[in-house]
C-alpha cells in the first residue's frame, strides 16, 4: 500500500487551478462564510465564552485548516459537538485550562497524523460515535431551554452539569418570558420552513436578522447578546483583533488537562475525518487523512493561543461549500477572510441578536446532529452487547461528560471485543489420528494420516490464539 505524503491539498490543486474555479471559490467562501457567522456565534455562547471567540475560532482555525489540510473542500470552524465539553472545562479551569487541554489535543492530533494513524480512526465502533454524538445533542437541546423560554435564574444557581440545567429549569419555569418563546418560536419557523431551495440565502442568518430587527422596533423586553432583559449588560463585545496569550503552566494544570485534551482529540479526529469521508463521497475525489489531522492539530493551537475555542471540520458548513461551487481549499480561505471583514466592521451589531433566535438556531443544530432514526434502528437490530455499549455511551454522555462517555465506551467495545474474538476460537482434543489431506507440507511428503502415539495428546486450534483464549485450554485440559 502506497505511503500517504503529508502534503496539504492546497498545493496540489493549484498546479490545476482556473480563474473559472476561482470565482466559484469565491462565492462560496462568502456564501459559507454567512452560513457560518450565527452559528459561531451561537456555539461559543453556548461553549459559556464570549461571542467573538466563536468568530476567532472560524477565522484562525478556519484558515489555517484549509490552507494546510488534506481535503480539497473540508470548512473548518467550532461545531456543537465541541460545545458541552469547551462549557465544561470552563467553569472547571477557565480559559487557561482549555487553552492547555486544546494544545494538548493539538499535539496529539499531530502526532497521529505524523504516525500515520489517521486510517485507525476508522475503526472506533460506530455504536460509540452514534451514542455520544445523541449524547451531545440531547446536552445542547437541554442547555438551550433556559434561552428558549426567556428564564431568569438565581444568582448562584448551578448550571454547568447537564441534570443541574434540568433542575434549574424546572424550579424558574416560573419566570418564563413569553416575548422570548414566541421570538425563539419564531426563529425555529424560519429554519423548518424556509425553501431549502435558496441556498444563498441561509435560513439561520435570516432568523438572526429577523429577530434582531423586530426586538429592536418594537423594544421587546427580551435578552440579547448584549443586553439582559432588564436593560443590565449581558456581553460586552469588542471588534478588536485577538493577542496572543500564553497560560500559566503548572504541572497540576497539565495532569489535568491531558484527560480533557485525549477528548478533544479523538473527537476532532472522528468528526474531521467524518466530515471528510461524505466530502470525498459528493466530489468524487479523496481526501488525506493523515494531513488533515496534522491541520487539524495546527489550527486548534492557533485557535485558542488567540482567543479562540476548538475546531474541527464541520459537515454542514463543507456541504454548503460542496452545494455552491466550492471545489478547492481557496473557499475555505475565503470564507475565514470574509469572516474576519465582518468581525471588523459588522460586530458591534450582534449585541442586538436575542438570545432565544441563537437558542433557536441551536435546537434545529442539535436536532440535526441526533442522528436519532440511526439510533433507534441501532436499539431495535444491533446485538444487545452493541446495543449495552450504545446506551451506556449516550446516558454517560449526558449525565456525566463526553470525556468519561468516551473512556468508558472504548473500554466496554475493546472488551466485548476480545471476548468476540475469544468465542471465535475453538480448541479441541485429537484422539486417535491426524488427518493430513488438508495439509499442503504434509501431502508434499506423501502422508495422509499420522497415528497419535500413546500417552500423547494433540489439540487443534481454529481461531485467534490470545489471551483472551486462555479459559478455552483451560476448560479442555
């Protein structure tokens, strides 16, 4: 099998490239670059960091993953699979913990891609990937209620754990803003309805837009990115251009964030090389997985060293890109400068977009990447032991974190795998005498059957010869 060159495609197609494709890449840069403004926005608030780091996110991981990648057409940016962990580390470490749980992650996937290990990726069970990407969009769907509804919680109230949203939920239902509901009811219309015909005009941004303007006209007691419902400052947001910044690091910090960043990591890896695979299904061409995952690992230490959160490649927003023309990884440079004149000189406008519009957005997201009838076929047809470990990924997943749902699920498939394989061999005992017909050494020696001597014992092995094995002798003898 011929070795993978670590060579970004970037350099390939251009030996190839027309200004006709050029203009094609250009539309759609500025096409998925409006795609992608909301939901950034959306996925960092909902990641429990400022709006702009969602824009930071798109702009640095955005680029340098295209420009460095192995997929001609593969948009990289924050997705909402990254949104419940990114909230976790954050009120658990700060910014500077996911800063160092991101680097981690980044030289991890580095290394993978390095080691040629990005072909392994594939072999992760697909029960776990189904059951922890449920997990993630019940964990989003649940974090969007609060928004949805309007509600004012308690100063001190816990929310950073999945039940705790759902307790506090349920003790301030009673503060519900019923201006909000109908704005995020509103906002969810346009996304389920809008003509999915009108690619060029993204149903999310329209939502955004539409909500902005009828708060503001009509001066709708409503929270907003920027402002709370009873007139206090919500965000602040800023359309300056993000420093460099460097944690402190301490060994503690370190030890604590190697767990996170194994998290980070993998799940990059999954939904990169995911996102690739359908993109090399609709273009006919064939991705790097290896180069992808070193870009990967480059643009998520570019992203969160200035200001950003973790990236990874994101399947709707390569599929606009794929849908409007863009052919080669230009578009997705595009669209991160596209981005970053919009942060420049639009940004200060997003502090008008209501909360439950962004919670709106957020639900259509979670809902599309529930994968839910896949998930109930899985229950219904898959052997209970796929079925066990689906389950257990997907309730961990929610309950606890997507860091113990992953530990915990590979745990439980390399285990029901070995004992797989361990059911697969068969040993048993060769009483009287040998058959050599089906020997090709031994028939080239003239000999059909070998009498076993007395006081001898021959067993035969069919089947993986292991460890997990060893009860199968143990039981014969």
């Amino acid at each position: 099998m011929k070795k993978e060159v670590l060579k970004p495609k970037l350099f390939s197609v251009m030996k190839e490239y027309t200004p006709q494709q050029f203009g094609r890449d250009v539309i759609s840069g500025i096409i998925v670059a409006i795609i992608a403004l909301p939901l950034s926005i959306a996925l960092a608030l909902a990641s429990g960091v400022g709006p702009e780091k969602g824009i930071y996110t798109a702009i640095i991981a955005g680029f340098l993953i295209s420009f460095l990648g192995g997929s001609r057409v593969q948009i990289a940016g924050p997705t909402a699979a990254f949104a419940t962990i990114v909230a976790g580390i954050v009120a658990k470490n700060g910014m500077d913990g996911l800063i160092i749980s991101t680097v981690i992650a980044g030289v991890f996937l580095i290394l993978m891609g390095v080691f040629r290990l990005g072909n392994l990726i594939r072999f992760i069970p697909f029960t776990i990937t189904t059951g922890f990407t449920a997990g993630i969009a019940v964990t989003i769907l649940i974090g969007q209620l609060k928004d949805f509804f309007g509600l004012s919680y308690p100063e001190g109230t816990p929310t950073i754990e999945t039940i705790d949203k759902i307790k506090a939920f349920a003790l301030n239902i009673g503060s519900r803003n019923l201006w909000a509901l109908a704005i995020g009811i509103g906002a969810l219309l346009i996304l389920v309805f809008w003509p999915k015909k009108w690619t060029y005009v993204p149903a999310s941004l329209v939502a955004v837009i539409a909500g902005a303007a009828v708060v503001k006209i009509f001066e709708l007691p409503v929270s907003t990115i920027g402002f709370k419902a009873d007139g206090s400052v919500n965000y602040t947001i800023s359309a300056a251009l993000p420093t460099l910044h460097l944690p402190k690091i301490t060994f503690e910090s370190l030890r604590e964030g190697l767990s996170d960043g194994f998290t980070i990591a993998i799940l990059a890896a999954i939904e990169s090389l995911l996102s690739a695979v359908v993109a090399d299904s609709m273009i006919g061409s064939k991705h790097r997985s290896n180069t992808e995952l070193v870009a990967q690992g480059v643009g998520n230490i570019g992203s969160v060293l200035f200001g950003g959160i973790p990236a990874t490649g994101a399947i709707a927003r390569t599929m606009a890109n794929i849908n409007n023309g863009g052919r080669t990884p230009i578009a997705g440079i595009i669209h991160a400068v596209v981005l970053l004149l919009i942060f420049l000189f639009l940004m200060p406008l997003a502090k008008y977009i209501p909360m439950a519009c962004l919670a709106g957005v957020l639900v259509v997201v979670a809902y599309g990447m529930s994968g839910w009838r896949s998930f109930l076929t899985m229950v219904h047809r898959n052997p209970k032991s796929d079925v066990t470990v689906l389950l257990l990924t997907f309730f961990l997943t929610i309950i606890f974190d997507l860091t113990v749902a992953i530990e915990f699920g590979l745990i439980c498939a390399c285990l029901l795998f070995m004992r797989r394989m361990a059911e697969t061999t068969d040993v048993h005992a060769i009483l009287d005498e040998i058959d050599l017909n089906e020997d090709a050494d031994m028939q080239r020696g003239n000999l059909e059957h070998l009498t076993i001597p007395k006081n001898v014992e021959v067993y035969e092995i069919n089947g993986p010869y292991f460890f997990g094995a060893g009860n199968r002798f143990e039981d014969i003898m």
